[in-house]
C-alpha cells in the first residue's frame, strides 16, 4: 500500500514552505516518526515526519523547491519499488 507524505499546517495563518533538504533517498526504508525533509519559512525551520513505517518510492518536488500547505511530496510504500 502505497501513503502519501503532505506538507503539515505547521503555523497559524502559514500557506508555503521550502524544502531545504531531503534526509532519505528513494529506496531507503523510514519509520513512522523519522524526520524525511528539512523546510523553512521566511521565520522557521521545521521538519517534516515519515507518517507510515516502510520505503520512501518518490519525492514529488526537489530541494529548494517552495511547496504548499497540504501539498503531497513524497510517497512512501510497504514495499521497496524494483
């Protein structure tokens, strides 16, 4: 089964963020908890959690890339893509 990774509602009133860096690369197993991506805004650095335990299949936007709130960027599978 295959989850979806969306950017969270961080902050009031916050609509965008920027990916500064991804933490896993495609293939890689994750926990549910583990910190996949580092994003900031104009004011603060957050990180954005694994969701679901299990293998990070595809990041859907790249570092530097400025992302919406609820946004999917990654999806993360119970079973590593071939």
């Amino acid at each position: 089964m295959k989850y979806e990774v969306k950017v969270p509602l961080f902050a009031e009133g916050a609509t965008k963020i920027k990916i500064q860096q991804w933490l896993f690369e495609v293939g890689d197993p994750v926990k549910a908890g583990d910190n996949l991506v580092e994003a900031t805004t104009d004011k603060i650095s957050i990180n954005i959690e694994v969701p679901k335990s299990g293998f990070l299949v595809e990041k859907l936007v790249e570092e530097d890339e400025t992302v919406l709130i609820d946004q999917v960027i990654a999806i993360i599978s119970d079973e590593k893509a071939d």
